[in-house]
C-alpha cells in the first residue's frame, strides 16, 4: 500500500506511511529507503513547480504594447499621472463651493473615530 501511493504520484502521502512505519520498527532499513525516495520524487515535483512559475512570470509584461497600458505611439498612459499645478484647478470649486452645490456639510470636530482630539 505504502508503495502504491508513491507509484500513483503522491510522494507526500507515501512518505507519511513510512515514517509511520519507521516509528514502529527503527531499523526499517526498506522504509528508509522509501522516504530518501519519497524525498526525491517530491523535490522533483517542487522543481518543476517552480521551473512553470518562473516561466509563467516571466512572460508578463512583454507584448503589452497596443494594450490599454498604452498609448497607440508607445508611450505609457500613466505617465505623469503624479504632476501637479495650481493652474490645473482652474475653473475648479472650492471646497465651500462644492458642498453647497451638493448640500453637504463638514463633519463637527471629534465627530469620526479617527479624531485624534486638540492638537494645540
């Protein structure tokens, strides 16, 4: 049985059973022999995981040319983004002007959780 798992490809499973037997009988020399296996069947399993990911990843990111990211002549769609000026609030309302245009308030002092009380 303890076999049988390891030759249906469940190393792991196998590798349970002969620690379990090596509890039993220290000087199991088979069962240690079927773990140093287990062992290396799992590493296998591990290497080729992470051989797929590494591949996987890898491809990220290339040909990403012509996608919503960027612009038709190449050039990146969030650049930018993070510039200022005061000239680009022109035409804009101020904050007064917006919650009146809404019918909103400011929240009174103290009256969130995050209030962190007089700061004088």
């Amino acid at each position: 049985m303890f076999q049988a798992d390891f030759h249906l490809n469940k190393p792991e499973e196998a590798k349970k059973h002969f620690e379990n037997a090596l509890k039993t009988d220290q000087k199991n020399r088979e069962a240690r022999d079927w773990i140093v296996k287990c062992n290396q069947e799992i590493k296998k399993a591990e290497d080729i995981t992470k051989k797929l990911y590494t591949s996987m990843m890898s491809h990220l990111g290339k040909g990403l040319e012509g996608s919503r990211f960027y612009h038709n002549d190449g050039k990146d769609v969030f650049q930018g983004v993070g510039d200022w000026h005061n000239d680009m609030a022109q035409g804009m309302m101020s904050l007064e002007q917006e919650l009146e245009a809404f019918g909103e308030t400011m929240p009174e002092k103290g009256s969130n959780k995050h209030d962190i009380g007089d700061q004088d």
